[in-house]
C-alpha cells in the first residue's frame, strides 16, 4: 500500500536514511526539518536527501509550516527533536521546547487532520541505568550510582553491600529513569505519541533508538552520535575522548537496519500501540569501539584519551534486549559492526569535519556537569 508519509526532522541523519527506505517500497516522501546551524552549517536542502523526497523548510513549532506540511499526508514519521544528553542540561528551554511542545503541536494539528499512524522516535535514554542483576540472582531495575568522592570509588553501580551488579540485556518492560532532560523530553514525545493516537482513531508505535551510527551523521556537531564525535576527533588527528574509564557499556546499531525498522514500523499489523528497542542487541564498550574506528580510519597509532571524570546525566551500561522487536515485526539487525565501521571511515575520508568536542567539553565543565 503506497502513502505519502511525511518525516519530521527528515533531513537529518536518521531522517534521509528513512526517507531512502520508505521510497524504495513505494511510498511519496515528504519532510519538514527546520535545517537548523547545529547539524546543517549552511542551511541548504542536505546533498544525501533523495531528490524525489519533498522539502519543507520548516519548525515543527510553526503552525503554519505543520499545517503544510501534514496537508494530504497519511502517516507520519516524528523525528524531530534536540539531540544531545549532555547540551539538554544547560539548553533547558530549547530542548523542552522542541522535543516536547513541538511533539504537541504536532498532535495538536493532527487532531483537526488524523493520520493512519504515527511512529514516533524514541531513545534508549528512557531506561537511564540498563537492566541488572545482583550477586544473589535478583533483578535490579533501579540501580543508582554513587557519587564518586575524590577520584575514589566504582563507576559501576554496587548493590547494597558494596558488590557489583552485573548489566544485562535491557527489555521494554524495564520501568524508565529519566536523568536527563533530553530523556525526559524523549519519554514525553513517545507518552503523546500511544496517548493521543490512541484517543482520535489513529495508530501510535514509539521505537527506542540506542545508538546510531553510520555514514552522513553531522561530523561538526559535537552532541551527535559518540560513533561520529570520536571520527570527527581522529580526522583532525586527535584521540577521541571518553569520559568515565571508558568500560561503559553500549549497543550500536546501523543507520540501515535504522531505516528498515521504521518502515517496519509504519507498515506492520503489529506494530500500532507498541515500543520497541531497536539496536544491534550486542554490547561493546566505548574504548574498545574507539580502537577499532581509529584502526578502520587508518589511526591505530591514535589511542583514545580517557578523561576519568563524569557527565552529569550519563548512565553506566545500557544495552537493548531487541528480541521483542523480532517477535512482532520480524526485525532483525542485519549490518556487520566491522563492515559498518570501515564503511564510516570511507565516508569520513571524503568529509571535512570542524573538530569541536573541545569547546562542548569546556561547555560542560563552566556549567559543573563535569565531575
């Protein structure tokens, strides 16, 4: 069945790969994106975005750009939103903003014009600290980690009597713990998103993204993906940076099997009404991640800089349980990390990336986020 869907937000990174894969099966593509500095310098309709895909340039906050833009549409796919963990603590207004009134003026407009479905994305923020499990077998879904006193103490979570609790594959079920405000603002879009669908006849789904990597990510944006922050490091021939001691654990996932699950998600008869984790389902920590780009860039001389200090916000180890996701919509990570990673470099190797993680860095620790 071929619609016309539109994306918000759909001239971003995630977005263009969406809108490449809804095309291939048929569908019209339609975007509003408000091309905004931080992940598009020059303003201008993104090279990678389809030709056949229709542009509006446009704030999801702008009622009569969203007005527009949801003109004869059916379904919509809802990416627009601030990304960053780290800006969201001191960008306050502007996140809640965008992330959460925009959501509701999205909605508010689809109230008066419904769409078959809307698929809204989420993060895998949500769940804060991943599932875990303690030394005697029991569950913890609330870990919390202690304050860490002069340079002193575990950057792992301990349980009652000082022992270390072991991560595991996180589920949908897991309750959410919300330690950002770029959490809370991704909770909220996908809370409006099973709500109000579910309220005025349409079709909610809410797909929680870990962490994206790929090729076309915005390489001068030091708040987008850790993946494209530690390329843009290591092609100005510095050492990427990590925080803590770098044993945090993550699941990165492919921007194409990305793309392929929300057109899953815009199509399936399972999906409506449902949250699914959408990651590779295999966890890796952030230095070794680090050593392999800079050996698939051609930098293994580059080691990573471990800065042994914390982000106000960051969680320890999360990574996703995506057997849900299988069962309902037969979705399935296909991409290889090592070819995904070479594939990244070749694309670094023909971009030009403005190294700025310093100055973000230096952003955190003026506001104290940095300890």
């Amino acid at each position: 069945m071929s619609e016309t869907v539109l994306i918000t937000g759909g001239a971003g990174f995630i977005g263009r790969h969406v809108a490449r894969a809804l095309l291939e099966r048929g569908h019209r593509v339609r975007v509003l994106d408000a091309l905004i500095d931080q992940v598009h310098p020059d303003r201008k309709r993104p090279d990678e975005l389809d030709a056949e895909v229709e542009l509006i340039a446009g704030d999801v906050r702008d009622e009569i750009a969203l007005v527009k833009a949801l003109d004869g549409v059916d379904s919509v796919v809802h990416l627009a939103a601030e990304v960053g963990v780290g800006q969201s603590m001191y960008a306050v207004d502007r996140y809640v903003s965008v992330n959460e009134y925009g959501t509701a003026m999205l909605f508010q407009k689809l109230i008066d014009r419904p769409v078959r479905r809307v698929v809204t994305a989420s993060s895998m923020s949500i769940y804060g600290e991943g599932l875990y499990r303690d030394a005697d077998g029991n569950l913890i879904e609330e870990a919390v980690r202690k304050p860490r006193k002069g340079g002193m103490g575990s950057w792992d979570p301990l349980d009652a009597r000082g022992r270390p609790l072991v991560p595991l594959p996180t589920p949908e079920t897991k309750r959410p713990s919300l330690a950002s405000v770029y959490a809370l603002g991704k909770y909220a879009q996908e809370r409006l998103t099973l709500t109000l669908t579910a309220a005025y006849g349409m079709e909610g789904v809410a797909l929680r993204l870990f962490n994206v990597y790929g090729p076309g990510q915005a390489l001068s944006n030091p708040y987008t993906g850790v993946l494209a922050i530690f390329a843009s490091r290591l092609a100005n021939g510095q050492p990427p940076m990590i925080f803590e001691d770098g044993q945090q654990r993550r699941d990165f996932v492919h921007v194409t099997d990305v793309a392929r699950a929300f057109a899953l998600a815009l199509e399936h008869p399972q999906a409506p009404g449902e949250v699914f984790n959408i990651g590779s389902g295999r966890e890796r920590t952030v230095t070794k991640v680090g050593q392999l780009l800079a050996r698939a860039m051609g930098r293994p001389e580059i080691r990573p800089e471990i800065i042994a200090k914390g982000r106000t916000g960051d969680i320890r180890h999360c990574f996703g349980d995506v057997s849900k996701v299988e069962r309902h919509l037969g979705f399935r990570p296909e991409r290889d990390f090592s070819e995904g990673l070479a594939e990244l470099a070749a694309w670094v190797a023909r971009q030009q990336a403005a190294d700025r993680v310093q100055q973000a860095r230096d952003e955190l620790d003026a506001r104290g986020l940095v300890a």
